[in-house]
C-alpha cells in the first residue's frame, strides 16, 4: 500500500496547475497595488487635510504677501517687492509632464503587444510602421524614456519651487505637496529602473511569448502609477 | 480503521536533506521558516515579559524605586511594541507558515524565497529595535508613539527614531509575508479545495493577510510623515505651524483598529481547528463563521476613532463610532456561540491544547465584555487611560491571543518537530497561567475604577489601589513560573517528547494526512479534496455524513492517508462503510505507536520541483534593514554619513534582488 502514494506521484511529478490558471505573480501584483492604494490614499488624504491651513506661504493657488500675510487669487496691490509671493503650482508645465507620463502607459501597451506577438511577424501590418510597432524594444524603452522625462520635469519643478521660496520646511503644503509627490516620483523611479532591466534582457535574450507574464506584471504596476499620477493631477493642481 | 495504528514514525534526521547552520541561513522551505518564526517569537516572549515583570515589580508597592520615570517609560513602550510587533504578530505568522501550505494541499508557499525574506527582516528588525537597550535610548513613547510627544520638540534623543525605524523596517516583513500568503490561498488549493472547504484556520488567516496589506500601509505614511518632521523638518505635526494634533491619531488608530484583529483572529483561527477535534463535532456554522470573520475585519476598518473619544471629536462622531464598534460584538458574540455550539454534546477531551482553546472563549469574552462597555463614549470618558482599559486589552490579548496561540503551539507541535509536548508539563503550564493572567489582570479592572491612571511609574498610598496592585504583581509572578515550565517543556519535548505520528488527535484536515514533520515536498501527491473534513471522510465518516460533499456524497476522498491511498469511497450519505457510527472514534486518542524509523523517498526521487536553498533572502533582508538604520545618523547631525551609508546599502540591497530575482527558483527540469 505505501508505495502507491510513490506509484502516484511519479505521474504528478512537476508543478499542479495554480488554482485560477493565473501565474503567481499576477495575483501578487494586484494585491501589491491595492496595499499601494491605501498608501497613496494616506498620502493624498493628508495634503487635502491641510489643505488652506498652512500658517505661512507660499500656497498652491493664491498669490501671498509676506510681510502682511495677505492672499488673495489676484495680484496683492501694495505688497512691497520682494515680499509677494506668485501661486507655486505651474498649471501649463505640469500638463505638459502629465501628458508625458500618459504617452508613457502608450508605449507600455505597445511594448507588451509586442513581446505577446512576437511569435508572429507582421502582425502589426506591413511596412515599417507594422516593422516599428512589431519592436519591443523601441517601446520598452520609449516607456523608460518617458517616465524619464517625467522624472526631469519634476526635477525642474521641485527646483524651482524651492527658488520661488517653497522647501520641503516651510509650511503645511510644502511638507504634504513634496512628500506626496515625493513618493509618487519614487515610485516612477522604480518603474524605470525596471523598464531599464527588460529591456536589457530584451537586448541580451530577447523578449518572447513565453515572458509576457515579465512584462505584464511590470505594465501593471507602470498603469498603476500613472492612474495615481491622475488622481494627484486633479485633486492637488487642478482643483482649487 | 486500521490506518492510524500503522502510523510510521518519522525520523527527524531524515526530514531535511541537510541540517546545519548554513542550512538554516538559506532554507527556503515553509515548516523551516514557520520553525525560525516560532523560535523567534517565543524568545521575544520571554524579553516582553522581563519588562512587564520589571513594571510589576515597580507597581507592587506604593512608591516603588526600582526605576526611574524615564526607564520605565521606555519598559512600558518596548513592553506593548514587542508583545504586538515582535511575539504576537510572528508567532501568527510562524502558524501562517507551517498551515497554510499543509491545510490547502500545497507543496510550499507562492514565493519560498519572498517567505525567508519576511523572516530574516523580522529577526533584524526585532534586533535593531532592542539594539536601542544598549544604546541606552529604548523607545519611550508608548506602542501608539502620540505626537506631538513624539516630535523633535519634546524627544530630542533617538529613542523615537529606533522606534519609527523599527517599525518601519518590520512593516516591510509583514507586507511582503502578506501578499505571499494572499497569492498562496488564492492560487494554490489542491483540486476541490474550494473556498468554503477551506479550513478555518486558512480563513482566517487569509482575511488577516488583508487587514495587514490595507492596513500597514497607512501606519507607513503616518511614520514617514514623523520620521520626516524629526529628520528634515517638515511640519506635518507641528500644532505651531498648523498641524493637525489629531492627524497621528487618526492615521494611527486607522492601522491601530485593524492591528488589533490581525492579532486575534489567527488565535480565533487556531482554536476553531482545535475545538471540532477535541469534541469529535465538525464545527457548528461553518459559513457563519467565515463571514462573521469578514464581518469582523470589514467593520474593524470603521471603528478606529472610538480609541479617540477623549480627544472632543463631537456627539456626532462619537455616536457614530459608538454603534460601529457595538456592531463588531455582533460578528464576534457569533462565534463564541458557535464554539460553545461545536463543544455541546461532543465527546470532549481535556488535552492542554483543548484547555487553552476553552480559556481562549471564556476569557476572550470578559475582554469583549469590558469593549461594549467602553464602546459607549460616556462610559469610556470615566474608563479611558485607566486600568480598566489596561485589564481590558490584556484579557483579549494575553486571555485572548496568547492563550489561542499556546493552544496552537501545544496542538501543532508534532508538526514543526514531529514529537508530542509532555501533557503533564503541559497541565502545569496551562493552570498557572490560567490562575496567574486572572490574578494580574482582574484586579486591574478595580484598580481602574478606582481611578488609577495608567503609565503612571508610581504612586501613592491611601487611594485604594494597594491591594489591586499587589495582586496584579503576585499573578506576574505566578505567569512567570507557568512560562518557565511551559518553555522548559518546548525546549525538552523538542527532542524528548513521545513520537506523534500523522495524526495523534484524530484531526479532521489535510496537514494530518501527511507525516509529522512533513517532508519537504510536503504531499507526495496531490490530494483531491471532496469536504471540509477529509480525514474524518476516511476514518470516521459518521461524524462528516451532514457535511457537504462533491456529488452529493458520493465520491468521499481521494487522498494518502498515512502513506495509505484512500480513494473513491463510492457510499451514500448515511450509509458509512466500515461497521456502525463511532467505528472511527474507538481510534483517537490511541494513535501513538511508535513504528521503527522508515525512510520515506525523497523529492528527486519522486521527480518534484523543490526551490533550491538560497541565502540571497537573507542578504536582501539585512542590506534593507542596514540601509533603513543607517537613517538614524541623520538625527546625529551626520548627514553626509547617514547619506553615504545609505545609498551604499541601497546599492547593495540593489544588487542583491537583482542576484535573486535571476536566479531561479528551482533547477531546469
């Protein structure tokens, strides 16, 4: 009787198939991205918490006059120079580094059919558009360049609102804006630095059929980080 | 039901390919994890309790003077942060570990590697965290770390920042040991394991997994946001600059409120494995039980500011986390009812295990008790940072948790050693711990009453709360003895300890089926699982016939019970094979015949995929914590160091998952 369970398993040897036909790796994603809600959702929640309590300015929105602590959404009349202070957010250049970030999600979608199709040439059409479209690695890395550039921006905004007189210390925005910012730029940084990996094994092996789930995973968490990067777009610059 | 007798032993020698120390460092496998854990944890245990009986010592007496104000802030502190963070959360986890896998039918968890990961940054985050004893700055601002106390301002040493370290660090171990455990449940069950198959104890561990992974979160930004104020000075809690006092508060007790159930629910878990086997009962309302579970966690996110009604949060707020936390009673009071339904009319059996899981429900229910009544917020204004809520919390964790846990370490320990614990020992251990957590712990509702305040490091005669006090302090000391006898029994019956077999209970699920400890490979074959109670399907089917089956009872169980292949039992419901109603319990208790050592085949010679060993983990683990401490030199006014050594760390800890996300897991095959 013993060696029955013997007898069994050589015909079970291997891996059992998973319970949802899913890889592993996809239900750990989505339940890595829902804990990343509640952290953003703390984050978010806090700089709308102090929204409009800062003691000082700057302020996100309004022009302030240090030397009255006046604001006002208007041009402070009287407020001796070099003591008004310009709302910090910059509407124009922030759309432009949304827009970025949302060109980004493109390329992601386009890597991913790329690595899934790769098994069948000229799936993408003929001429070089279907040629281009068909390249994971042009789309993996115009991901990374574009989150790159979005990292640029937010390097040139943190710059200049810190020369526009805003730190990380000034007041109630300054902490919540850079910190929730902050982590969100964080958390692009590591997405490029994993869009930089594939493409390296991309480079070096060459990415197939058999590593969508690699890429998958990856464009999950990039999706991700751009939907936050919306939800941070309208409540903290677009609304007032 | 010849099938338990011939039980083989199993050598313990045999168990795992190799032993050693370096085999430690690098295993990867879940029962060995689960095994460091329960190690851990139980030494931790032991370092908790020297500073609660230190606190006793000081409190016995009017006046005490063993401590200072200042010491004994930092015992009270390190006392709550290492019962919650350092033995209650990891002795659940060391359970997570070794019954997870084994109650589902599964060979390991999703990511064995992820899993040595979670360990090892809990054992370097419970060092650092006590790093600070040497130091000579512990923590000294309560488990719940209140700002603005906690500010820059009114703590200028580092005691805070080894506190808010720490806990980051070790939020990192129990995220990661989250989404493992979520994975595992959802995507590993073996064939016709379905979810209302699933053993409660995977239940609720599995709802547990939840509450840590939306919840952790939110107590990491609350850390960052203090961590930043007391490092670059930012103004998040600063009242001066506009900071909201409450927003602490708030974003603590929104993780805090949870914490608390991803403390009890594993014991709850624990005792309804142990309470159905004990009574030779499947457990009464299943279904009811998981969704009270739910219940309990779903309602257990809305209720956190009642920790909050002295604060002036208003007659509305206060109303409604009022009735949100009476509602939890509801789930809750469910479930005591229905382990007092699942013991009524069974054929009980006394065994500590069984002791500990009925003190679980009476006590627990003490605990809950004394909730409802500070549930209500003009009763808890007179409760509230008393004794009474000092008694309170320690009869749902100590009464609650710790008795749950125990019971689970006195039921599952053939399975992390393969050996019994010395019931005799165990008796001991169990009524002195009974007599002295009610001798410490009761009185303390009286004391509160009187209007004895906590955290206070002495006080004076002549208000009444002398008597309580010695009490408390003499049931302390009676709590010790029972730990001694209670640890020297673990560390005896380790080795000493009568042979278990699979199955020494006459226990209803899968991790029974399979020796005691498992091999590595865990189940030899997969088993196909047709009930909740598939070992009671195979050797007592009376107890299982209202159960619900595949096919309508028709196909039983298709699993290797103690090497034995019991499949296909083709019979009605009703209609048990095997003689008459009670065939399978002439069995229990009598199991433990001790066959010489057999060997059992390993997992090449069965051709299963095992995870290689891999130290990788355990690099990853200390370069993070390593990168995380090093922040602290920042508050030393050595930035550039404190820079330096964390981008050097963070480089490593860089290289070190690249080392170990490329490598894989197991061998071509």
């Amino acid at each position: 009787m013993s060696t029955s369970a013997v007898a069994h398993a050589h015909s079970h040897a291997g891996h059992p198939p998973t319970t949802t036909g899913l890889d592993h790796r996809k239900i750990a994603i989505w339940a890595f991205i829902g804990s990343e809600c509640m952290l953003f959702a703390s984050l978010i929640s806090t700089y709308l918490i102090y929204k409009g309590r800062s003691k000082v300015g700057p302020f996100p929105h309004e022009y302030w006059c240090q030397t009255t602590n006046a604001t006002s959404l208007d041009r402070i009349a009287g407020c001796p120079a070099g003591s008004l202070f310009k709302p910090i957010l910059n509407i124009p250049v922030t759309s432009q580094s949304t827009f970025v970030l949302l060109m980004s999600s493109l390329a992601m979608v386009l890597a991913l059919a790329a690595v899934e199709n790769k098994d069948k040439p000229g799936w993408a059409g003929p001429g070089w558009g279907g040629r281009l479209l068909e390249s994971s690695k042009l789309w993996l890395l115009a991901t990374a360049i574009l989150g790159a550039g979005f990292l640029c921006f937010q390097a040139y905004e943190f710059t200049s609102f810190v020369h526009e007189g805003l730190t990380i210390k000034t007041n109630l925005f300054g902490s919540s804006f850079f910190t929730l910012t902050g982590f969100h730029g964080a958390h692009v940084t590591v997405g490029v630095l994993w869009l930089l990996t594939l493409l390296a094994i991309d480079i070096k092996r060459g990415l197939g059929p058999r590593d969508t789930l690699l890429v998958d995973i990856s464009a999950l968490y990039w999706h991700f980080v751009d939907v936050v990067w919306i939800a941070i777009f309208t409540l903290v610059y677009l609304i007032r | 039901m010849a099938t338990t007798a011939t039980a083989p032993a199993y050598a313990g020698a045999e168990v795992h390919a190799e032993s050693g120390l370096w085999s430690w460092l690098t295993t990867v496998d879940h029962k060995r994890i689960a095994a460091l854990y329960l190690g851990t944890s139980l030494f931790w245990f032991l370092a908790g309790g020297l500073e609660a009986a230190i606190i006793r010592l000081q409190l016995a007496l009017p006046n005490g003077h063993i401590v200072s104000a200042e010491k004994y802030n930092e015992l009270f502190t390190m006392h709550g942060t290492t019962m919650i963070f350092l033995v209650v959360m990891p002795l659940s986890a060391a359970f997570f570990n070794l019954l997870i896998p084994l109650q589902i039918g599964a060979r390991d968890v999703a990511f064995p590697r992820l899993n040595a990961f979670s360990y090892w940054v809990y054992l370097f985050g419970s060092i650092f965290m006590n790093v600070s004893w040497f130091v000579g700055s512990a923590p000294d601002g309560g488990w719940f770390g209140y700002t603005p106390l906690t500010t820059l301002a009114y703590s200028k040493n580092l005691n805070i920042d080894f506190w808010v370290l720490g806990l980051q660090i070790l939020g990192v171990s129990s995220l990661a040991a989250g989404f493992n455990f979520i994975t595992t449940i959802v995507n590993m069950r073996a064939p016709g394991m379905y979810f209302m198959r699933m053993p409660i104890f995977t239940w609720m561990a599995f709802i547990v997994q939840f509450l840590i992974v939306l919840a952790f979160p939110v107590i990491t930004i609350a850390l960052v946001f203090l961590q930043f104020d007391r490092f670059f000075g930012t103004t998040f809690y600063e009242i001066a600059q506009g900071g909201d006092p409450l927003l602490w508060q708030h974003l603590f007790w929104i993780f805090g409120h949870p914490e608390v159930y991803i403390l009890i629910l594993p014991a709850f878990g624990l005792v309804s494995e142990i309470l159905p086997t004990f009574s030779r009962k499947p457990l009464f309302g299943y279904p009811v039980m998981v969704y009270s579970g739910m219940l309990i966690a779903f309602l257990g996110f809305g209720v956190w500011a009642h920790h909050m009604f002295a604060v002036g949060m208003g007659p509305i707020a206060d109303t409604v986390f009022g009735v949100t936390t009476m509602l939890i009673a509801i789930p809750t009071g469910v479930k005591i009812f229905n382990w007092i339904f699942t013991m009524w009319g069974g054929v009980l059996r006394f065994t500590t295990a069984m002791k500990f899981a009925i003190t679980l429900v009476a006590l627990f229910t003490i605990g809950g008790i004394s909730g409802v009544m500070h549930a209500s917020p003009p009763a808890d204004l007179q409760q509230t940072d008393t004794y009474f809520i000092v008694a309170h919390f320690h009869y749902v964790l100590v009464a609650g948790s710790m008795m749950g846990l125990f019971a689970g370490v006195y039921y599952y320990f053939p399975k992390f050693t393969g050996r019994l614990l010395d019931e005799r020992l165990g008796n001991w251990h169990f009524w002195l711990f009974f007599i002295g957590v009610n001798l410490t712990f009761f009185p303390m509702h009286f004391s509160g009453l009187y209007g004895m305040p906590r955290r206070i490091y002495r006080y004076d005669a002549g208000q009444g709360w002398e008597s309580f006090n010695l009490m408390s302090s003499i049931g302390m000391a009676i709590q010790i003895i029972a730990t001694l006898i209670g640890f020297y029994n673990f560390w005896r019956s380790r080795r000493n300890g009568e042979i278990a077999g699979n199955d020494p209970w006459g226990a209803p699920t899968l991790e029974w089926s399979i020796p005691s400890p498992p091999p590595d490979y865990n189940f030899a074959r997969v088993p196909t699982v047709t009930s909740r109670y598939p070992l009671w399907d195979v050797k007592s089917p009376a107890l299982t016939a209202d159960i619900p089956h595949s096919r309508a009872g028709e196909e039983r169980v298709d699993i290797d019970v103690a090497g034995h292949h019991a499949g296909k039992v083709n019979r009605a419901i009703g209609n048990p094979p095997g003689g008459p109603v009670g065939a399978g319990v002439a069995t229990f208790g009598s199991p433990i015949s001790p066959v010489p050592p057999r060997r059992f085949p390993t997992a090449r010679e069965l051709g299963i995929p095992m995870p290689n060993p891999s130290i990788k983990p355990l690099f990853a683990a200390l370069f993070m914590t390593l990168m995380l401490a090093s922040l602290i030199a920042i508050h030393k006014d050595k930035l550039q160091l404190a820079v330096v050594l964390v981008v050097l760390f963070a480089a490593a800890l860089t290289a070190s998952l690249y080392g170990w996300l490329l490598t894989p897991l197991e061998d071509e095959h």
